[in-house]
C-alpha cells in the first residue's frame, strides 16, 4: 500500500518504514485491545524506546491511505518486540486491531516521536490523560517510578475504570474523571485541585497532558498562564479530535 501525500511528507522530514508483524491478540476490556508484535528492525534502528515512543500505523480508509500514530507498550530491544494498545471506536484503526491475528501485518512510519524528561528529574509528576493515553501514561509511570504522580483519567465508559494502570500505590494516586462537557468537566477538575497540590512553587512538578486537541489546549494554556509552570515543565499533545 502506498501512503499518499502524507507518505511523501514524512519522508521529507526523514520519516522511516517498517512492516511489523502481529504475534498474538488479547482483549482487556470490551473497549481496549492489546496486539502484541515484532517490530521489523525499529528497536535495533533507533537504539531502543523512550518513555511515551510511538509510530505511525497506516489504514486504508475509503481506498486512501490513513494513518494514527500509537505507543510502543513493552518494547523489548533484544527480542525486537513491543504491543500495541487500542481504545476501541468506530474506524479502520480499529476495524484492524479487532480482527488482528498472528501472521497479519501493518506498515508503519517512524516519525515525530521524541520525549525527555527535564534534567533533573521533576520531584512531583502530574499527569492528565484517557484511554487513548493509557499506554504512554503507563511508560512514563515505568520511566520514574518513584517519584509521587497525582493522575487525572478521563473516563468515557464505565470499563475505562478497569483498564490496566501500573500504579504504586506508595507513590501514585489515582483520579477517575467522568468525561462531560466535550472534556469540560476533566478542565474543571483539575483547575480545582492542582494549585493547592503545586502550593507556592511549582519549579519542582512536572505536568504531562494528552487528552482530545481541544482539551489539551485548554490545559495546556492554563497550566503555563495561569498555574504558573515554566514551558519547560509542561508537555502537552492533543491525542486525538472529538
């Protein structure tokens, strides 16, 4: 399959192919799927994975090509190996990973990915996220694991609260946030709480946000104009459009 335009600009940009295989399948809830897979020589390319690393998956959608970009989950450099997680919705995204077998393949573009925790490392981590998130939250929460992290999930379905967090509970504490108001509410939430958790100096804290594009703008603008956090202390990437 080719990739279109899209295909061409990532190229230009210095985008790399690869064709990784699916190995096995499981279903974690109704609504989240995890494919597990080799990786086609990305590890060995790259020198390993980064915490929240992710790729460029293509699709066909309506003949074109279509791509969405996932997180490596697991990524094992030596067997050349990693999953993929899935937040199942209507689309060819997720029309492949439901029906993903071992022996299926999809091609995938390296490109964009980058991510490094600030120097030195954030004494406290806050994190903002939903299902779409999970597998990056997830990587961060293994890239620091001690280091005390307050999480806000948004939750759109009721299954959402039993998706598979890698929670210390001496370190880690968890908030499920209904999903109302378009993100809304998630907004209200944690303009409520965060201030008296950052109290008077938030040099220290570090918040990372990957929500729907326009939740994440609305934190994203709050957090560096109003909360007061240095630029450098905030990453934020709209995940995904209502």
């Amino acid at each position: 399959m080719g990739h279109g335009w899209e295909g061409v600009v990532l190229k230009l940009f210095r985008g790399r192919d690869f064709t990784f295989t699916v190995t096995g399948a499981e279903q974690v809830t109704d609504r989240f799927r995890r494919v597990h897979l080799t990786d086609g020589g990305l590890l060995a390319a790259t020198g390993g994975a980064h915490p929240t690393m992710w790729v460029r998956l293509w699709f066909e959608k309506n003949g074109k090509p279509h791509q969405r970009a996932y997180t490596l989950v697991d990524p094992d450099p030596e067997a050349g190996a990693f999953s993929l997680e899935f937040a199942l919705h209507d689309g060819p995204a997720c029309a492949w990973a439901r029906e993903a077998k071992a022996g299926d393949t999809i091609e995938a573009t390296l490109q964009g990915t980058g991510f490094t925790l600030p120097d030195p490392a954030p004494a406290r981590l806050f994190v903002i996220g939903d299902a779409a998130a999970l597998p990056a939250i997830n990587s961060l929460l293994d890239a620091v694991p001690r280091t005390p992290a307050t999480i806000w999930f948004e939750t759109a379905h009721e299954d959402d609260r039993e998706l598979p967090f890698r929670l210390d509970p001496a370190h880690h504490t968890l908030h499920h946030v209904e999903r109302r108001g378009a993100g809304a509410h998630l907004v209200a939430e944690v303009k409520a709480a965060l201030p008296g958790l950052l109290g008077e100096d938030p040099s220290d804290a570090y918040v990372w946000v990957a929500c729907d594009t326009s939740t994440t703008r609305a934190l994203a603008a709050y957090l560096r104009k109003e909360a007061g956090l240095p630029k450098d202390r905030v990453n934020a990437l709209g995940y995904w459009r209502p």
